[in-house]
C-alpha cells in the first residue's frame, strides 16, 4: 500500500493563533501537536501575524507552518490570504485559538472547512472580565459558524455561556494538562546553575509573557514591599521573571530605577523552563486575567507553593491554604503578605509544594489532556461528516 496516499487520508487540523511565540496557550497548543497519535490527524500552524523560534519546539514530523503577516486593524487582505490557504490545505478541523482569531470562522466556512472550533484560554487585560461590548458582539456574531466553543477552566466555560450565549451542544471544558516527568521536583540538592542564585537564598519566581495581563510590574512592587517588611531576610530575597514580551524592556527599566538589578533576574524567554523552577522556592501568579493557568501547573508539579491572583481559572488550580495561596488582583501589598508566609516558613513550602505536585497527578495529567483534544475532534468530525463525502485532505493523483 502506497503510504504516501496513506498520510494523506488522515485528516488535518489547522491550529490558528495571533502569533507563534512563548506563551502558556502557544506551548500546549504544541505539547498537543507532538503528543496527539499521528495516525489520528495531521496537523498545520497558521500565525496570523509570524512564527518566531518557538516553533522549533513543533518535533512531531510533517507539520507545517505558515505566517500571514497580518497587519493592525480589519485587514481584510489577510481574510483573503487565510481563505485561499485552506482551500489549498483542505483541513477537516479550523482550531482558532481566543478573540485574536474567532473573526475567521466565516472564511473557513467559505473555504469549506466543515469543522470549526474556538478555544478561550484567556482574555484581555483591558477586559479581564470580558465585559467589552465590541468583543461580545464579534463573539456573537461568529457563533453560529462554530461547531464548538471550549474553554479551558469552568470559568471561562460559564462565561461563554453567560456572557456569549454559546448553547450546551457547543460548549466543552477542556482542562490543562502537565508533563510531569518533565516538570518534576528537584533531585537532591540540586545547584542553582541556571539562575545563578546562592543555595542560600529564597527564590520567588514566575513564568509568563511580558504583556500587560500579567502584571508583571505589581509582582515587582510586591517584591520590593516583601524586602522592606523582611529586613532579616533581605539579603537572602531573589525574584526570577522568565519570560519573552512587549513589556519586557519597561519591566526591566522599572527594576534597574528601583535598584534591583542583582536581585531581580530577567533573563527573556528561556528553552529550560524546567529546570529553572527547580531552582525555585515559591511561585508567583499577578495575573489580571487568566484561563487554566500552565504556568502554575508546571509550578505545581515541581512541587512549588503557588501564590496567585483570584482571577478566571487560577482558583481552580489553586486549592488555597493547601497547595498555595490567592489574593486580589493588582494588590501588591496583599502578594507580599501572601509571600512573606513562605518565605519564612520553609516547612510550610514543602508541605503546599508537595500537595501541589500530587495534585497535577491527579487532576492535570498531559495524556487525559491530549485525549481529550482528540476527543472533540473525533466527535465533530464524525457529527459534520456523517451525511456528507468525507473531505479529501490531499489532491489525488
């Protein structure tokens, strides 16, 4: 049997996002992609505006990227280019990812794609509760031509409903999930080589893009308020922010005029991830906005206390008082009272840090996650292609 004519029988799934780049949504999105079965489906990345490095962490075989250099505003050129991609492609799955991309159901459904799915893991900043009328009525009006609309935690899944109107038949939740094999607790005593820290400090650390819902600028001032009520501990206080963004330069002007330089470590987007949080004491949170967090899973199954903002999904994974802590959001004064409880009660560390870990096993697993995207895929597929010529994923010699 000729496996070329096999490949092209498994069906693709065409995953649309803003842009190809570090970020919690974007490295499960991959973790997906390398982990799904290849004989259950093929799969492309569409950026709409580029792909950068990131995608060098895309190792399954045969995926294709494509970057569409949209520019701001309507663009309707880049409707264009997006149309005539799929008719080229011919996906069975449009997988858009948030608001940035839920525009381009209608194309796909010109091009022909006969599943279409929207995923929320997250909102804006400048509209953390989801509340602005414009993105409401794009959301609307985009509805009718999705198959399904998930969201990542119960919050954002009840938000859809609430807010949206997105009916039960279209509506899922689809939880995050965690390698933790990769994402482990440190072994031993383990050096701090990639922070370049001293064994005898206490490390507060975050991972995360440098964007405005973040917030990564109130950490800091949590930060600087944490040293000034710990004068003992002082000394031995490290932040580490890791993390690619447009507000990376500021939020390290904002360190240096703050006099942090050699306390505050902003190293930019990192491939070691892992092994940082094992150099790491405690896990911060200052999201103003959040879907199921990644960041915090990843903390949590390397056996770290998370402290984090009461925002979208972060209860959720936070169980407070047992594997960390939640505090308002955009209240430095509340996160450095928060911090300040595990910086000087290491047992009180371990103790969240270990319950942490075993809750990932437990809730957060990647292979429940992966299936699960398979899942939804598999139920559509079958739903939209029951009455119809199934469609043909590659041009027949």
């Amino acid at each position: 049997m000729n496996m070329v004519n096999d490949t092209c029988k498994v069906p693709l799934v065409v995953h649309l996002v803003y842009r190809l780049d570090f970020g919690g949504l974007e490295n499960l999105m991959v973790e997906r992609i390398n982990r799904m079965p290849p004989n259950a489906y093929r799969h492309a990345v569409v950026a709409l505006t580029e792909c950068t490095d990131f995608a060098q962490r895309i190792t399954k075989p045969g995926v294709t990227l494509h970057a569409l250099h949209k520019q701001p505003g309507i663009s309707l050129s880049t409707h264009v280019a997006l149309w005539k991609l799929l008719r080229d492609l011919k996906p069975a799955v449009l997988h858009t990812y948030n608001l940035a991309a839920a525009e381009y159901a209608p194309v796909a459904m010109l091009a022909g794609v006969p599943v279409r799915i929207n995923g929320a893991h997250g909102r804006d900043a400048r509209d953390p509760d989801g509340r602005n009328p414009r993105h409401r009525l794009l959301r609307r009006l985009t509805l009718p031509f999705y198959d399904c609309c998930y969201g990542n935690s119960a919050d954002l899944v009840a938000w859809n409903r609430n807010f949206i109107g997105v009916p039960e038949h279209k509506s899922r939740l689809l939880g995050n999930g965690i390698d933790t094999e990769r994402f482990h607790p440190p072994g031993g005593a383990d050096a701090r080589a990639l922070t370049g820290f001293g064994s005898d400090c206490i490390v507060i650390g975050t991972v995360g893009r440098i964007q405005d819902v973040k917030d990564h600028g109130a950490l800091v001032d949590a930060f600087i308020l944490l040293r000034n009520r710990l004068p003992a501990q002082r000394a031995q206080l490290r932040l580490a922010i890791v993390g690619e963004g447009p507000l990376l330069a500021d939020l390290r002007a904002k360190v240096d005029r703050a006099g942090l330089a050699g306390q505050v470590w902003l190293p930019g987007a990192r491939g070691d991830v892992a092994g940082i949080l094992r150099e790491l004491d405690i896990f911060a949170m200052s999201s103003l906005a959040e879907g199921t967090p990644g960041s915090a899973l990843e903390a949590m199954a390397s056996a770290l206390p998370v402290v984090g903002t009461r925002v979208g999904g972060i209860p959720e994974v936070i169980k407070a008082g047992v594997t960390g802590a939640l505090v308002a959001p955009a209240d430095p004064d509340a996160m450095a009272t928060a911090l300040a409880a595990y910086v000087l009660d290491a047992q009180l560390r371990a103790r969240h840090g270990a319950a942490g870990r075993e809750r990932t096993l437990r809730k957060y697993n990647m292979p429940a996650m992966v299936a699960a995207y398979q899942s939804m895929y598999d139920t559509l597929c079958e739903r939209k292609t029951k009455f119809r010529k199934p469609i043909k994923s590659c041009v027949e010699s």
